[in-house]
C-alpha cells in the first residue's frame, strides 16, 4: 500500500517494524526477506530522490529509473554472497 502510494518510509519502518514480530525474529530466512525489502525500498527511494521523482508511486516510476533500481539492487544483493 505504502509503495503504491509513495510512501516510502511509511513501508521501511513498516518491514522495520515487522521484523519484531515474534514469528519473525526466530525465522532466519523470513527476517532475511525483510532485510531484502527494506534494502531494495531504501534503493528506491534513494533513486527516486535522485531523479527529483519524490514521493511517485512505484507504478508510475519510468522504466529508465526502475532498470536504475533493479542493478542497484541487484548489486546490493551480490554483495551479500561475498
């Protein structure tokens, strides 16, 4: 809701706050799913900030800036594995 809203610090501090969730802070892989979409909405906004496009809905963000954001994230996720 929050993303297609453009809200994205409404949705980080929501996976922020879900990861206290008692079923999640014993699922490893669970909370790691968190971590991944708290890093790829900070990716997101920190793109969109960039591109002086605030606050757009994810929906309506340019391809342009979304394959931005796919290799940010993907970058992100490689370095993980190291």
């Amino acid at each position: 809701i929050f993303k297609n809203l453009g809200s994205y610090d409404e949705a980080i501090q929501a996976f922020s706050e879900g990861r206290l969730l008692p079923g999640i802070i014993n699922n490893k892989s669970l909370d790691q799913e968190f971590i991944n979409n708290i890093a790829y909405l900070r990716v997101v906004k920190n793109n969109l900030i960039k591109n002086s496009l605030e606050f757009t809905p994810l929906s309506q963000v340019p391809s342009s800036v979304l394959k931005e954001i796919d290799d940010e994230f993907s970058l992100w996720r490689s370095n993980l594995n190291i």
